[in-house]
C-alpha cells in the first residue's frame, strides 16, 4: 500500500534491492528496518489486517488486560494493565510493559530482576477491575478480587485462575520522557501531569497455557 497506493499490490522491483543499490553508489550503508504490516490508527487498513491476522496479540493485552505481579510468597503486589506488547529484541522473546512510578506495584518491579504476567478469562473482568482500582497499600486485593495466589517454582508469584502466564526477567528499564515523543499530542493526552511511566523490557523465560 505505501509503495503503490492499492492494498496488496506488488510495486514490480524490490524496493530494499534497489535502496541498497542507490546507497552504495553514493558511499553509504543502509540499516533497513522494515514494517511488515503498516498498523497506523485504530481503524486504519493496517490495523485493521494485523486484528485479522493475529487477533490475540491486540485482544489479551488491550482488551482483556493482564496483572503484572512483582514479589515473592513473603511480600508482592499486583496490578492490572492494559498497555504492553510483545515481540523479539537483541534475539530474545520479550513482553514490553509500562508502569507508572506512583503505583505500589511499581516498588516490587523495581526491586525484583523478575515478575509475572497473568491473563485470564472474560469471567475474571471484575477481579481485575478491582486489582486496577485499589491498592496494595490500603487493603488486600487479591482476596477482595477473590483470586488465588500461587508460586512458581522460581519464587514468582500468580493466580491459579490465569488462563496463561508468563514468567519473565528484567533486561532494560527507562523512564519516558516528552522529549523522547515525536507525537507530542500523546503527552498533553496522557501525560499532563507530567507521571511518566517507565518502560521495562522483559525476557520471557516461561509461560503456562491452561
């Protein structure tokens, strides 16, 4: 669609062929970093194919939401998210998550190398409501969400009502910052008051799928 303006639509030359071809004429290399499905907005074409093809991607994060959990049996906290993402990075298969340093979670990712990601069935929306509406510091929300806390055998802690769950380890950490967003409408529509989250990408090193 970018290079020829129809859906689906070969443009009859390999576009990276000949970018490299221009490139090394003039003395320079090319690192190409190539988007596969142009996503663009919500109801765009792109978007709207990468929900067809791979509706699960989008789905269990963004609509079903999950509960990052940081801690061990002695001491942990939960919470429910709904941005995130996954993919690969420096060979690794990760899960991309952002927390915002006011919420008591964010303590426990702080101060853990790992953490877990819970996801669970439409049955379990209000739980989760619940795990994203109070906190950690005020009352015991897991048993007000009537969720069963469990161990993995590396310590980490999860829900025995997960459908899946994901053990992962931290690899990179960094606080957002407005100087950093090209769309600058993205700061005046979620960071007004300047609460920044701060960006974790984690190995997934295990996942359990009921």
């Amino acid at each position: 669609f970018c290079l020829t303006g129809t859906t689906g639509k070969a443009p009859g030359y390999d576009p990276l062929a000949y970018a490299i071809e221009e490139c090394h004429k003039r003395g320079m290399e090319l690192h190409a970093w190539i988007v596969t499905i142009p996503v663009g907005k919500w109801k765009a074409e792109g978007c709207k194919r990468l929900r067809k093809k791979m509706p699960a991607v989008i789905k269990k994060i963004g609509d079903e939401w999950l509960l990052i959990t940081a801690g061990d049996k002695s001491k942990f906290n939960t919470m429910t998210a709904s941005w995130g993402g996954v993919g690969v990075f420096c060979g690794k298969n990760v899960a991309y998550l952002v927390i915002r340093p006011q919420r008591y979670t964010f303590e426990f990712v702080e101060k853990n190398p790992t953490l877990t990601l819970s996801f669970f069935g439409e049955e379990y929306r209000k739980a989760l409501q619940i795990c994203g509406s109070k906190s950690g510091r005020d009352c015991d929300k897991v048993k007000e969400a009537g969720l069963t806390a469990i161990s993995t055998e590396a310590g980490n802690m999860t829900f025995a009502e997960a459908s899946l769950v994901m053990e992962c380890t931290k690899m990179y950490a960094q606080t957002l910052d407005e100087a950093s967003f090209i769309d600058k409408s993205l700061v005046e529509k979620w960071f007004k008051a300047g609460d920044y989250h701060k960006l974790y990408i984690c190995q997934i090193d295990k996942c359990w799928v009921k």
